[in-house]
C-alpha cells in the first residue's frame, strides 16, 4: 500500500512532514539548550565557590560580622526593600491599566511582594511571574495582559540596568583597559533599544502570541506611559541601590551613592546573566572584589557582601509577612460578602 496516499477529506502532506518527527527534532533542541545552561551555568557556580573559597579570609569574617548593627540592617533594610516593592506596584498598575485591567492596589503591591521576595532565589529571576500566576488564580486578570505587561517590565529592568552600569563605568568605575569599551556599550544598548521598538510595531503573529503582542504594544505605545515607567524603574533601581547602602552602613561600611549604584547594577546585572538560582557564588565574588576595587578592605568588604546577601533572607521573611497578610485581607473581604449577601443582612 502507497505510504503517501492520502484519505478523502484530509489535507495534503508529504511524507518526510510527519509532525512526530517535528516533535523529535524539537524536543532534541530543547534538550540541546538546556544542557548548554545547565552546563554554563554550573561552570559559572563551580569557579564561584572555587574563586571565594580560596580568597575569602573566613577567620577575620567573624570578628567583622559580629559588629554588624542589626537594628540599622533589619529596620533600614526592610524599609527600603518595601518601598522598592512600592515602586514596582505602582508601575505595574499603570502598565496594567494600559491593558484595561483594573487591580485593587492593595491587591498588587501585597502580591508584588510575595513574588518579588523569592524572585531572586530564581534563575534570571524569573519567579516573579508568580505574580501573574496569583492573580489569574483569583480571577482578578487574564495571563495574555498579564504577561504583556510583565515582558514590558522585565525589557525596561534590563534597559535601565545596562544604562546604570554603563554610565558607572564612564564615571565611577576603572575596570575596563579602555573606556572606549563603555561607549560602544552603551551604542548598543541604544541601537538595540530603536531596533526592538520598530520590531514591535511592524511584526504580526497569530492567536495567542499575538494577543501578547497587543497588549505589550499597548504598554509601551503610548509615549506618555512609556517614559512615566521608565522614571519609575529608575527610581525602583535607585532604591534597591539606597537599600545596599543601607546594608553596608549596618556591616560599618560607608559607601556613596554614587559607587553604591556603580556595585549594585555591575553585580545584579552579572548574577542576573550568570543563570544561577539567587546569583549563588557570582554575587558574593563580585561584590567583594568591586568593593576591594573601591578601597575597602578584604576581609570588611567580604563580609559587606554576606551582609548584602541577607537583605535576601530579610525580603523573603517580609514576603511569608505579606503573604500571610494577603490571605487575611481575603479572608476579611470574603466574610463581608458573605454577611452583605445574607438574609439576615439585608432584613436589618
């Protein structure tokens, strides 16, 4: 019997189109990939652990870690974390409304920060996806919105920290053998910025992705909004930087803004692009060392970047009190409705 006769009614396809084989071929490139991460990945966190092994003066840490102000390293810390969780909320109720999806405020700066708290124990930190996930578990938005809006984010992350580390790099920081480098970065940058924007304007999918496509150019279309959210990812930056300060100060580091700036776009921006869950072994080296750079000495700025590390462990204990306190809220508005749709309720 012909391999290739095709039965009435069905559309015609050759015979080396065999969608399993696609499938096959598929699921080998992504097996490729992801062995490819897995192993840079590894690599990167196998010479980290080498790398602070082997320098880090863990006999002098204890001494340091000891005077570490803790009143200053819980209050301050978490002040400001929570205010970096603030800024993120309001930018993505605004990119949110762009969609037409309208969130209680309450409700978004509570799950913003259960998502963002364990965000960083995630590769690219991408855990804060969660945030969508949460939300269209309790009905209150679609995924395609959602994750429209949270690429628009994640693109205006990056954007914002490649500028701050290249303009560190021009002012603040002395590390590259040549500050020509800086420039053509930050030509980069820019000529990437111009090329997404055409891309997004003139590419067109089909069903869902270009749904997504919709709602991403609804966010950054309008130039209003678009430079109105870009004010406010510097300002969220410029407070994870003023929260490193604040950490520092506890661990008896003074620090200026402008170098503490320079230390935490370089560092984030590495561990972000290291692929390892909470930039394990890459965060604590290059902190240490960029703080070696600026005149610290090893063993304070060793521990300055352990003290740094544990405004991880201080967000994750604030997002379990958010969390909690989500549930609460809840709770309380689902026992209103219950008694405002009661018999009794409506007879008084």
């Amino acid at each position: 019997m012909d391999i290739n006769k095709q039965k009435k009614g069905e559309p015609f396809r050759l015979a080396d189109s065999d969608p399993s084989s696609n499938g096959a071929l598929r699921r080998k490139s992504g097996f490729r990939h992801r062995a490819i991460t897995t192993g840079f990945s590894a690599a990167v966190f196998l010479g980290s652990v080498w790398y602070i092994g082997r320098t880090f003066q863990w006999r002098e840490l204890g001494p340091v870690l000891k005077d570490v102000d803790l009143i200053c390293l819980i209050a301050g810390g978490g002040a400001s974390i929570m205010a970096y969780w603030m800024l993120r909320t309001l930018r993505w109720c605004i990119l949110l409304r762009r969609t037409g999806a309208h969130v209680p405020f309450l409700d978004l700066y509570l799950c913003t920060a259960v998502s963002l708290s364990f965000a960083a124990f995630t590769p690219l930190q991408s855990g804060e996806m969660l945030k969508v996930e949460l939300l269209k578990k309790y009905g209150m938005i679609q995924r395609s919105p959602g994750y429209g809006s949270f690429l628009v984010e994640k693109a205006l992350d990056l954007m914002v920290l490649m500028t701050m580390a290249c303009v560190s790099l021009l002012t603040t920081l002395n590390i590259l053998p040549d500050r020509a480098y800086s420039y053509w970065i930050f030509g980069g940058l820019v000529l990437t910025c111009i090329v997404s924007l055409i891309v997004l304007a003139k590419l067109r999918l089909k069903g869902r992705l270009q749904q997504l496509l919709e709602h991403i150019r609804q966010c950054a279309g309008d130039t209003p909004t678009l430079l109105l959210v870009i004010v406010i990812t510097c300002a969220s930056w410029a407070a994870v930087a003023f929260s490193w300060q604040v950490l520092l100060y506890a661990g008896g580091i003074h620090l200026g803004f402008a170098k503490t700036v320079a230390l935490m776009s370089t560092v984030a921006l590495i561990s972000i692009l290291s692929l390892i869950p909470a930039g394990a072994g890459v965060f604590e080296a290059g902190t240490s060392q960029l703080l070696i750079h600026f005149g610290v000495v090893a063993a304070v700025a060793q521990a300055g970047a352990l003290v740094i590390r544990s405004g991880d462990v201080l967000a994750a204990a604030l997002g379990i009190g958010h969390l909690g306190l989500w549930k609460l809220v809840r709770l309380l508005r689902g026992q209103r409705a219950q008694t405002a749709a009661s018999p009794g309720k409506r007879a008084l």
